[in-house]
C-alpha cells in the first residue's frame, strides 16, 4: 500500500471548456473502511464524457459535484481491507468511486468482475456501462429488424463502437461517424461497419446518402450537432432515434438552437426517446453475459485507449472533448499484485 491517497478534486467549475485549472491534485491519509465497508485500491478508472454535466451546477439526471469534493469515476479496483462479508482481500471489485488510488465504499454499492472472463479493464468498457449502454440503447429503444440501416455517431467511440457491432449482428446495415481517419478504417477494416464517415473531412450529409441510399431506420446519436442535424434529413419513416449523448454541445456556454429539425419528425413520425442505462440496472446481468459471450466468440472486439497514471487522469478526460481515444479510454493506476 501507499503511505497516502493521492486524490483528485473539483477545483472549480469550468465556464466552457474545463482545464487543468479545473482540477486539484491532493494528498491525503488512505481512508479506513468502517462497518460493512471495503477499501478498494484503484486498478483503472472511467473517464466518460457524462462527467462533463457533472462540473455544472445544474440539475441533470446525475447529481453534481460539489467543489472541493473528490472527483467520482466508475473504478475496477482490488480489496485491501473488508468489513463486508461477501467480499475478501485480493477481491476484484467495480463500483463509482473516487478519482484517488484507494476509496472505501459500503461492500452492497460493489460487483465483483472475474479476471478470467477477460481484462478487469473491461469492466468498464465492453462489459460494463458502455457497452451495457449500446445493449439496451440499440436493441430496447432502437429496437433494430434484419434490414435496417443503423447509422452510429461517435463510432469509434466506447459505446459507438459496440453499437454498431451489435447492430451487425442483428442482420442491419451499419453506418459510422468518426472524426479521424484511423477511426473510420478501424470500424470498416476491423469492426465489419459496412460504411463509415469523417465528419471532420467528408461533407456528412453528402456522404450520408451515398452510403446509405435507402436512408436511415436507426439513428444511434451520441454527439449531436451539425451531425445529427444531417442524419436528420435522411431519417425513413418510422425510422427510431436514440439520443445517448451530445458531446458536441457539453462545453458550450449557451445552446445553439440553429435550423430547427422537428419538421422531419412530422412528416417521417419518427421516435425520438433518450435512453440511461440505470433504467435497466435489473437487467445487467443479462447484458453483461451476453456481451461476455460476444466479446469470447469475436461478435464484439473492443478497443482501449489506456493513460498511465492517476496524475494523468485529467488529460484523459479533457482528451475526450478532441477525440484522442479510440473505443473506450481509461486510466491505469496500479497493477495487480
């Protein structure tokens, strides 16, 4: 064990963009897990761009952080101390907790990850939230028939990734956006989408209707944006949207409300519902077993994009805003004994 537990705080909270004057790096004494509680010392660490609303202080479907508390992350992590009876020291273990090498949760907020199924990483990734996320926001709410063009904003991303993976699986024809090249080979080359955009390079809406001809029954949105607003226009009808996110508008001091698109809701009566995957949170074993199994037989491939460090930890998180990770990015912070 380390002598002190390095943290990270929310120093203030960011007009705009955040910075690294957003954060605070402190030292303090390795907390001791109190009655039913578990000291959980930090393995890898989820930074996801739903933290972003969780800067503000604003009412979202996830609490805000207080300033000057510590920062709060979905953590794969391994017990030195139980007070829990289901859980033992060398336990590996996954729960929401702090952005800090040890956290004590209560032993009830905790689920335990099997190393060999696969890397405990993925616990936060494919088989976990993420991919959890893509599960039941493309099979529930997108609710995807043999046939259909599914198109995927955000592709190369954690959730994007896996949804069009899925989609596949269901027999549709998958369409991608990313904003690199390397990410567009890499959901065309490797992931099997039979077609995939560079938002940052192609004329989108352009490139949209070359490439799915027949328009979109799907829209899986995990951006929003001048991309959402070119899906739009090529929305069939009945076609289904699934809003998961809209990292294009996080940082964004006042919301542009630009060309409004309801028009194409009226004449394609199209569905547009969020989706939150702690609406299934009774389900996710269902989800995890079968990811498990997708991910065993190569259905699902995945890929991380690791930063060495908790010091580090805010780079990867600011890294998110320009796209620097390819499939789910988390932080390494120690290694298993």
């Amino acid at each position: 064990m380390r002598d002190t537990n390095r943290t990270w705080l929310l120093a203030q909270r960011p007009d705009g963009r955040p910075d690294e004057e957003s954060f605070e790096f402190v030292e303090r004494d390795v907390p001791e897990p109190g009655d039913d509680e578990v000291l959980v010392r930090t393995l890898y660490m989820s930074v996801d761009p739903y933290m972003r609303g969780r800067m503000r202080d604003a009412e979202s479907y996830a609490d805000p952080w207080e300033v000057g508390d510590p920062m709060q992350a979905g953590v794969v992590g391994e017990v030195v101390e139980s007070n829990h009876p289901r859980w033992s020291e060398g336990d590996v273990v996954t729960g929401n907790l702090h952005w800090a090498d040890y956290s004590v949760a209560g032993g009830h907020r905790l689920v335990g990850v099997d190393p060999d199924v696969a890397p405990v990483s993925t616990a936060l990734g494919v088989l976990g939230m993420p991919g959890r996320t893509a599960y039941f926001g493309l099979l529930d709410v997108g609710e995807p028939k043999p046939g259909d063009t599914v198109v995927v904003s955000g592709g190369a991303g954690a959730v994007g990734s896996v949804v069009g993976q899925i989609a596949k699986e269901a027999g549709c024809r998958v369409v991608g956006v990313a904003g690199a090249p390397e990410k567009t080979e890499w959901l065309t080359d490797e992931l099997g989408f039979d077609a995939a955009l560079n938002y940052k390079e192609d004329d989108v809406h352009g490139a949209l209707r070359e490439a799915a001809p027949d328009g979109v029954d799907v829209y899986f949105d995990n951006v929003g944006g001048p991309v959402t607003d070119a899906v739009f226009r090529e929305l069939n009808v009945r076609s289904r949207v699934v809003v998961c996110g809209q990292i294009a508008l996080y940082n964004a001091t006042e919301v542009p409300t630009g060309p409004r698109k309801l028009t194409q809701l009226i004449q394609t009566r199209a569905r547009v519902e969020g989706v939150l995957v702690s609406d299934y949170e009774d389900r996710f074993d269902e989800a995890t077993e079968r990811l498990a199994r997708w991910v065993g037989d190569g259905t699902v491939q995945y890929r991380e994009t690791t930063t060495e460090g908790l010091e580090n930890a805010p780079d990867a998180f600011l890294g998110l805003f320009d796209g620097v990770n390819v499939g789910k990015q988390v932080v390494q912070v120690a290694e298993r004994d």
